[in-house]
C-alpha cells in the first residue's frame, strides 16, 4: 500500500500596493439616513484521517513601496517587518494556514514545489518576487523542495501549521492588487 500524497495550492491573496495620496470623504451634509442589508456567511472546516486542508491563504496586507527596493517578511505568527523603502500599513496580514489529521506519534513529510514564487499585479505584466518561505514549526524553518519530517504530537493526531516568506518589492513597484500561488505536499508516513 502506498503512502497517501497529498498536494494543495495556496494562494498569495490581497496584496494590495498603495500610494500616499490625498483620501476624500463625504461631505458631511451628504450624509442621510438610510437603510442597509449585509449578508453574513457560514462555514464548517472539517478535517479527515490522513488529510491535509488549507483553511487561510497567505496575505501580506496593504503595503506601501518607496523610492528603494525593500523587503517585507513575514513570520510564522503572522508578525511583519520590513527593509528598505517598504511600509506595513494596516495589520491584516497573516500567513497561510493549513491543518492535517493523522495519528500521535506518526511521521509527515511537508516540502514545497520551489522556495522562490512570481507574484503579478492583476491586469499587468509588473511582478514581485516572494521567497524564504517558512514552516511554522517549533522552531520554524525554511521549507524547500527537500521535504523536512515532522512528528505528530497531538494524542488526538490533530495539527497546524502556517506558511509565510519574504517578499521583495521593488524601488518605486506598480500599485495594484498582486498575486501569485504556491503548492504544499505532504505525505504521511
């Protein structure tokens, strides 16, 4: 019987470039009563033996570029800094999070299909390059083509873990919406 393998794409979702530029608002004589309708959504995440589920994709946040190349690096908790002429502006990135379900004590094999990965603004040719993508492990580490073994040590078989990564942003880079997918394997051992 062969081991099970299991693939996912992730996406690099809602990096959103911004410029410094003046906000405009309502005049406050254009404010009116009104009545409005929001939708709310529901959802059930559900884990089965011997697989492997992505429930987060990875968000870098809104992000402003500066006159020099920068970088802007994302830990396994979701935490940011940033080099260069690159500002971190609202908080709302986090990393991408996905959860298997094996059993205590087993062996899984967690590697990415490249370590560097092309991000591209929406509706044009610009791109970013993200790369040192990491494992939130204990201790976290960098996650290539050679898969890295891990232990399950939750006696109900349960885990998590998250991915994250530097991402490189050039001198003066296009604003827009950029994105970009990478894939996870794992194979229970």
């Amino acid at each position: 019987m062969s081991n099970p393998v299991i693939t996912i794409q992730a996406v690099l979702k809602r990096l959103q470039l911004l410029f410094a530029g003046v906000l405009l608002g309502m005049m406050p004589g254009a404010l009116a009563a009104q009545e409005t309708t929001e939708d709310g959504d529901a959802q059930a995440f559900l884990v089965t033996p011997l697989s492997f589920v992505k429930q987060f994709d990875l968000d870098y946040g809104h992000i402003i570029p500066g006159a020099t190349a920068g970088t802007i690096v994302m830990d396994s908790t979701g935490a940011v800094t940033t080099t260069g002429g690159v500002i971190q502006v609202d908080g709302t990135q986090s990393p991408a999070l996905f959860w298997g379900y094996g059993t205590f004590l087993q062996t899984v094999l967690i590697n990415s299909d490249s370590n560097t990965y092309v991000l591209t603004r929406d509706g044009g040719t610009e791109t970013m390059l993200m790369d040192q993508v990491l494992i939130g492990s204990q201790p976290p580490i960098i996650i290539n083509t050679n898969p890295r073994r891990f232990r399950i040590v939750n006696p109900d078989g349960y885990f998590s873990f998250t991915i994250a990564g530097r991402l490189q942003v050039g001198a003066n880079q296009e604003p827009g919406l950029y994105t970009g997918e990478f894939t996870i394997q794992l194979e229970y051992e």
